[in-house]
C-alpha cells in the first residue's frame, strides 16, 4: 500500500477538509477501491474523524471499500437501456463471468456492475469497460467484448 | 433472432413484365453467395403502384425505395446496401416533385422544427477555444451587463423573459434571482446544478459539452445580478467529457480576465470552482447538492429555510439548472422581451430535451414551448422503429410520468404536463412502443427511487420499498385486486410526506400508469398475463417444431446458450423447452436466428 | 494571454471571426468532426485520425480539421461538416474511415458532394 499516493492527493487537495470527497475520488480511482489504510491514513492527517471518511464512503456510490476488477465492466440500467432490454446484456455478463452484479472475478480481471444512465442514451443499450464505450450493445456483442479484455489482460499479465 | 431485413421485391404485373423475377433471383442468389440467407429475407410482393418504375423493391425496416432494378445491380447493391449498410442513391427511387437527391438542413423536420438558444453553438464551435464562442458574439451579454445595465437592470430583464428553471420544477428564475439579491448576509454564491441524474436526459451533459463558456457566462451575469463572488459547478463524476472541456474553459476564461479579479476591467470579481459528483441521484436535489459540496454526505433538508435565505456555508445561494444559466446570455443580448415572445403564456422560451427509447432519430432537440408531443414525436423524431405501435412517451424521469397515445396531441409546457400525472423534469423523453410493459416501467422507477432513497424520512425510504415489493408481485403474476387499492394509498402518503422532491413525486410513474394503463394491471393480475411479454415470470416459451427443422435445421445455438440447460435436442431435429427447468430468462428468443421461439 | 478590458472584447471577436471564418482565413476547406461522448462513442475519434491522414498524406495545406461538440442526432453519429470556402456546409453521417476517404477524394478534392454520405447542406437555425 503506497501511502506517498495518498500524501501525494493530500497535498493536490492542500490538505482543505471541506475538499474530503474529492481525495477520497482520487484516491478510489488511483487504486479502485478505498482501502482501510487508505482512509484510516487520510482521515487522520486531515484531521477528520474517521466516521466522516466512513460515512462518505458508504454514502456515495462511486466510493467502493473492496477492491474492483481491474476492467470493470458497467451496463448501463437508464430507462433508455430498459426499454432497450439492458438487462438481458447484464445477466450474459454474469453469466460469462460467472459472477453476478457487484462482484468481481477471483483473480481481479474483472468487476461487473450497472450503473445509472451514462448520458448517451441515443447509443442505448450501453456498456463501459473503464474508460472505453460500447454502444448498441446486443448479445453477441457481449462476447467479443469479454473475450477482447481477457486477451488484453493476458497480454498485460505478461509485460 | 429475426432477418434483420426484408427485402419486398414487387410481383405485380407490372414489374413482372420489366423481369422483376430475375432481379429476386439474382437476390437470392447473390445473398447466399455471401452467406447472408439467415439475416436477410427476400419476399415478393403485390403491385405497388409505381409500375413505370419497375422492377421496385422495398428494403424494410429502412424503407428505402429501389427502382428499375436489373440483375446487373444486385451483386453491387447487396455489397454496399445489405453488407456495409450504405444504401444506394443512384438505384433510389425520386419523386417527381422533390427532384434534389441532397436535402437542406431546413428541409429535415429533425433539424427545422427547432429552435436553439440554449443550444445555440453546438456543432459550431471547437468547445476547447474559448476565441470561437466569442467569434459567435460570446462574452457580448456580460460585456453588456457590466457596462450598461445595473444588477437590477439584469434582474428585470431575466424577469421579463418569463424564464423558468430547466432543471425540474420550472421556478421562475427572476424571482429566484430576486430572493437571494434581498437576502440578508455576505458572501453570496451562485451555483450551477450540472448532477443531470435523470437517466434518460443528457442535455445537460451535451451543453456543458459542447459550450460550456454558456455556462459559465451566464453564471457571470447571475453573479452579477445577486452579487456574488463565488460560483461553484457541481457536475457529475460520470461525465469525464463534460468535467475535462469545463476545467478547460474555465482555464481560458481566467486567461482571458474573464474571470477573477476586476473582469473586463470593470471591477467586477467572480471566479468558479468545480465540485464533482460521486453517484448519488438525491445530489441533484438543491439542497442535497449544498450539503454534497460542503464535503457531507448528499442528504436534503427541510425547507423553508430557503437556499436563497441559507444555502451554502449557510449563506444566500442561488442554484441553478446548466440549461437555465445557458439560456441568459442570449436573453441579456436580445432583450427579455424578445425570449417572452417565444412559447406560450406561462412557460416561455424553448426547452432541451433527449429524444430516446423507441424512437427513429434519438438525439438531443431544441423546441419552443408550447409544441405538441406529436411533432415531437413524428415530425421531429420520425416516429417508433420497426413499424411498432407508439404506447407512450415518459417523461420527467423517476419523478414524472407516462403519457398515453390519447394525450398525443398535448402541447409540452410546465402546466400541461403536471395536469397529465408528469412533469418537465429536466427534459428527457423515453418514448416507449407496444414491446414496453407499463407496469414493468413503473416497477423500474420504483426500483430506482427506493435505491436512490437517502434514507433519512421514512415515508420515502419505507414507502418505496412498499410500493416496490406490490410491484414486483404483480410483474412476477402474484398480485391481487387488494395489491392495487394499497398501492394507491402508500402512493398517497409518500408523495404527501416525503421530506423532500425524490420521495414526493416518487410515485408518479405508478399512478400514471395506474391511470392510463389499468388494462395492463388488471391483465397482470387477472389473467397472470404480461401483454407485451416483458415480465418473465409470466411468459412460457415453446419452440415450433416445424420451424426449428425446416429453417434452423435443429441449429442448437439455444439449447448451448439456455442458462438453465432446458432445452434439449439434436442436430437436424426439433428442440424442445423442459417448462419444469426453463427459468423463463428469454435467452432461447433473442439468439433464435429464425425466429422459432415462441412466448406466450 | 493579456487580461481583456471592455473595449478590447470587439477587438478579440473580430479576429476570432476572421480565423473561423473560411473567407478571411488561409484555408479553403474546414472539416469540423462532431465529438460529444456519443460521437466519440461512436467512434468519432477515428474520424478525426483518418480525416488528419488524409490531410498530411495529400499535404492538404488548405484543409484545415478541428473538432466541435455534439451535433444532436445521436443516432447517426458519428457525424462531420464539411466547409468548402463559399458554399453551404454539408453534413455527412454514419462516418467511417473508408468513407472519410472518400469525402476527401470526392468533395474536398474533387469538389463534388458525395451525396450517398450525406445527410444534408446548409446549417442550422440559431435562435
Ligand atoms: C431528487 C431530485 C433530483 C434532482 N436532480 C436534479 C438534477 O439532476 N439537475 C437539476 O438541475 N436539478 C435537479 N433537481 C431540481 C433541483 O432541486 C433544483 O430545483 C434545480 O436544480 C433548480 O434549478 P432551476 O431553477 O434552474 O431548474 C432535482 C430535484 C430532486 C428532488
Ligand atoms: S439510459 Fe443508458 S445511457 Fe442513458
């Protein structure tokens, strides 16, 4: 666990209590989910108590305490992807993964969730793999795009 | 799964005269040759009346009108039409009167029936320039508002503009404006709500997107206007996009003077600050939002006390939609006056809102108040795909509500839609067809508001939960007559109760849909039947036979995907669903290439 | 960047107008690529590579690309206008890099509007 990491985000953030959720982004994103060191280390040097870094944590949805996927995989649940049947694209993601929503794969490829709406509600159904977006989504699509991120994971397991 | 087209080659006698029969050979052929027979399927049709132009063919969902065709063409239009999707022109059939292959911008419904003000720069300028939005007269309003108009000056005009907030509930905006400048107490903030947690509405993304320098000028003249010196843009996390080319134009305007210390060299200080959202709907609500930027967790408050009395820091704020602070520049500009003349009596101006779902041409459109659903929906949007039935259009998000075909011709304003059961919301339009089960979408909202439920008043946090669980008993075929009259009573009370706007018009979808759409309840819980077949549980599959042998030649491609191994058979002959193991997920229907799956 | 006064805004605006506008400007051409998230999406991005291919293999000195948001029908993202000096603005839809080819060798080039590509001319109204 680099505690420079978060020092480092610490002094982005000058050290300014009232600026707690955005370390505690940075923090989610730099090492995907807000480890117990993390916060205890955070709350401490800022001088907030604990509970507050705990309640925003639990609160907000971005905020996970387990660590995710290392693709994490979001179908988007908007009403647009609903009447889009989105929810048939989310169940051959679990059952590809062989994990059901909000878990991640045991050997940390893979994290599956749905999410609310990415604004692209033209382009419904829609799936982001971390940064990348894939629209129109429809089954078959689904394979190829887990059977891309595990030849791309490999590929990096091995450099 | 369906052919994803048909081609209608016309057998009239006309055409058959002109050796249709050979073109739909040459179809036929050629689409085997490539291996496309399972996608594609040609069918012949009766005489379509435009015989001099024969051979025609038809290529449906698409509707394009091909003409006299010889076989010669066939191998050409199936490689560019069929396979890569660009149909033809020079095969395409003209009408006579309409002699211009390439049509005018102002000749697409799509594009003439709007009108952008908010939206006024989009695709126009590079949003990472700041010199492009002020080569389209940018930074004029406030050069304006600083040097000739007194705040007061601008409060008036914002008034005489009628405008009303975009974000939700349409509060006028000049008497907001009014309220924080009366306030009691120093520093005053303004505040852009960029949260945009409606799903099904993008407008605010694609403003911030594409113009953000529209926000951020209006927030100038509204800074000006209450006397604040701090502005602060709280955006959602979700929109990389939208934070990143913000950051930037925030950036240049700084630059510029244009924020900071004496703008314009007028004396003027404003500078803006971003907050970032971290996924939590009740965020877009003001006074969640507020206490999200102090760095708490996103729960409302009561009010009154108003933010315009205590807001952020517990001083007077003035909170605002991205939409409405994108609308002031242009009204400074041209006057209150000249933005009234637009819309109808109380709802003035025009409106953003994001044509999805069901719908031909999905996007992002500008439209004066006052249109009426109709020429949104058919005009502007082209109408339901596919040939389906239009059902219903939600609007509003969770907090509004569906409106029937009845209601088709329903002007669009803050009025007439609250009268409907709605409301505007922030702008989104989820068109639905006769595939969308309305007791399925009010489930889906009450799932969304019961988990998006901060928690802190009980009637919202247990009322949704009570409404949830009745729905769910109904869409899963356990529901009673008693299930319905109690889910209208709970409705009541959480919309009464509810401490704040998440919980009040949470059930808006249910009794909307209670009230157009009885028929769909009564068959869920009468018949244990889901009319448009989206509620699983109530649907049982069967395969015809006949079709699995003689199309699919027994292919099997549901029998590997089925989840449950339920469905059993061989090679080349029928498949068969076992009901007692079949977990009714509707795998078998959507990777059926021929269409054999039967739901009933 | 100097900090601008009052008087200096109409200064600013007529230069800027001077640099958008294809008239006063060096370039003949201007290719504006629609990228919203939808567009890039879409794979907006691509055409702005292929569109920036094009110019520095041809060595198009008059072919100026840059990138605009969102044009409002996401459904036929992804999206691009194309600009010859002097003539009404053409929008072409459903983009790809093969067709983005074409348009340079037909309309930027050539001159002649690829009509099959296109969904229609001139711009919309403001205001
Ligand atoms: C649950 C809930 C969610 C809301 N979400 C948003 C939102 O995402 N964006 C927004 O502008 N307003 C949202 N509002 C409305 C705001 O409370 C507020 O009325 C609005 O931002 C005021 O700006 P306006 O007057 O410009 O519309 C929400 C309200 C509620 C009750
Ligand atoms: S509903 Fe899925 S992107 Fe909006």
């Amino acid at each position: 666990m680099q505690l420079e990491t978060v020092d480092r985000i610490i002094q982005q953030h000058h050290a300014d209590k009232t600026a707690l959720i955005a370390m505690l982004q940075d923090v989610q994103s730099e090492f995907t989910y807000l480890p117990q060191e993390a916060l205890v280390y955070l709350s401490r040097t800022i001088e907030v108590p604990l509970s507050r870094a705990y309640s925003l944590a639990t609160f907000y949805r971005a905020f996970s305490l387990k660590p995710k996927g290392r693709y994490s995989i979001a179908v988007c649940m908007g009403t647009a992807c609903h009447v889009k049947a989105a929810v048939k694209i989310l169940e051959k993601f679990e059952r590809l993964l062989h994990i059901k929503t909000g878990q991640t794969t045991p050997d940390l490829n893979f994290g599956l969730e749905e999410v609310r709406c990415l604004g692209c509600c033209g382009l419904a159904p829609v799936v982001t793999v971390g940064p990348d977006l894939y629209g129109k989504v429809m089954l078959p699509k689904v394979d190829q795009i887990v059977k891309q991120y595990q030849k791309q994971g490999a590929r990096d397991a091995k450099t | 799964m369906p052919h994803r087209m048909h081609l209608m080659v016309c057998a009239g006698t006309g055409c058959v005269a002109n050796r249709s029969p050979e073109v739909r050979d040459a179809l036929v052929t050629e689409i085997a040759k490539r291996g496309l027979e399972n996608e594609i399927q040609v069918v012949t049709t009766g005489c379509n009346g435009f015989c001099g132009a024969g051979p025609l063919m038809v290529v449906q969902p698409d509707g394009i009108f091909y003409q006299q065709l010889s076989p010669k063409d066939v191998p050409h239009l199936v490689e560019e039409h069929f396979l890569k999707g660009r149909p033809v022109q020079k095969l395409m059939y003209v009408p006579p009167e309409t002699r211009t292959p390439l049509p005018k911008m102002m000749d697409i419904p799509f594009f003439s029936r709007q009108r952008l003000i908010a939206l006024r720069n989009r695709g126009l300028i590079d949003p990472e320039r700041i010199e492009e939005y002020i080569a389209r007269d940018g930074y004029a309003a406030l050069a304006k508002a600083l040097s000739q108009m007194t705040p007061q000056q601008i409060l008036e005009e914002v008034k005489i503009s009628g405008l009303r907030g975009r974000g939700g509930a349409g509060f006028p905006t000049g008497a907001k404006w009014e309220h924080v400048l009366k306030a009691e107490g120093e520093p005053k903030y303004v505040i852009c709500n960029g949260d945009e947690g409606d799903p099904g509405a993008f407008m605010d993304r694609s403003i911030v997107e594409s113009d953000p320098h529209s926000v951020i000028e209006g927030m100038l003249i509204g800074a000006r206007a209450i006397g604040a010196r701090w502005g602060v843009v709280y955006i959602r996390n979700e929109y990389p996009l939208a934070v990143q080319r913000l950051m930037i134009a925030l950036e240049q305007a700084r630059e510029y003077g244009l924020l900071g210390d004496n703008i314009l060299d007028t004396g003027f200080d404003f500078d803006i600050s971003v907050s970032r959202g971290a996924g939590a709907f009740v965020c877009g609500e003001a006074t969640a939002l507020v206490s999200a930027v102090e760095g708490r967790p996103g729960e409302p408050r009561a009010r009154p006390p108003r933010l315009a009395q205590h807001g952020l820091w517990g001083k007077p704020t003035c909170l605002n939609n991205v939409e409405t602070w994108a609308d002031v520049p242009p009204i400074i500009n041209n006057g209150g006056a000249w933005y009234a003349q637009i819309g109808t009596e109380k709802s003035k101006g025009t409106k953003v809102f994001s044509l999805v779902g069901k719908i031909n041409n999905t996007g992002l459109v500008e439209v004066p108040m006052g249109i009426t659903l109709r020429e949104i929906i058919y005009d502007i949007g082209g109408g339901v795909p596919g040939g389906k039935k239009f059902k219903a259009v939600q609007t509003g998000g969770p907090s509004g509500g569906c409106i029937p075909n009845e209601l088709i011709d329903l002007p669009i304003d803050f009025e007439s839609l609250a009268e409907a059961g709605s409301m505007m919301g922030s702008g989104g339009m989820v068109i639905m067809d006769e595939d969308t089960c309305m007791v399925d979408v009010a489930r889906y909202f009450l799932a969304f508001t019961q988990d998006e439920s901060c928690g802190k008043c009980a009637p919202c946090r247990e009322g949704t939960q009570l409404m949830l669980d009745i729905l769910t008993r109904i869409t899963d075929g356990h529901g009673t007559m008693e299930d319905l009259d109690a889910l209208e009573e709970v409705a009541k009370v959480v919309a009464e109760t509810s401490l704040c706007g998440l919980g009040t018009s949470a059930p808006n979808p249910v009794l909307t849909t209670m009230r157009y759409f009885r028929d769909e309840y009564l068959a869920h819980i009468g018949a244990h039947k889901c009319p448009a077949h989206v509620c699983r549980q109530l649907n049982t599959y069967r395969i015809d036979p006949a079709i699995c042998v003689e199309r699919g030649h027994g292919c099997g491609v549901c029998r590997r995907e089925c989840p449950e191994k339920a469905i059993f058979g061989e090679k080349n002959q029928a498949h068969r669903v076992d009901a007692t193991l079949c977990n009714k997920c509707g795998t078998c229907v959507d990777v059926c290439h021929f269409n054999a799956v039967i739901v009933e | 960047m100097p900090k601008l006064k009052l008087e200096d805004l109409a200064e600013v605006r007529e230069k800027a107008r001077k640099a958008t506008s294809l008239r006063e400007g060096a370039a003949r051409v201007k290719m504006t690529v629609h990228m919203g998230t939808c567009g890039i999406a879409a794979g907006a991005r691509k055409i702005v590579e292929a569109a920036l291919r094009e110019v520095e293999q041809g060595d198009l000195r008059d072919v100026m690309v840059t990138t605009s948001g969102c044009a409002g029908l996401c459904s036929r993202e992804p999206m691009a206008t194309v600009e010859v000096v002097g003539e009404a603005p053409v929008k072409y839809v459903d983009l790809t890099e093969a067709k983005v080819k074409a348009i340079f060798k037909e309309h930027i080039l050539g001159g002649k509007i690829v009509e099959q590509y296109a969904l229609a001319i001139g711009s919309e109204r403001a205001y």
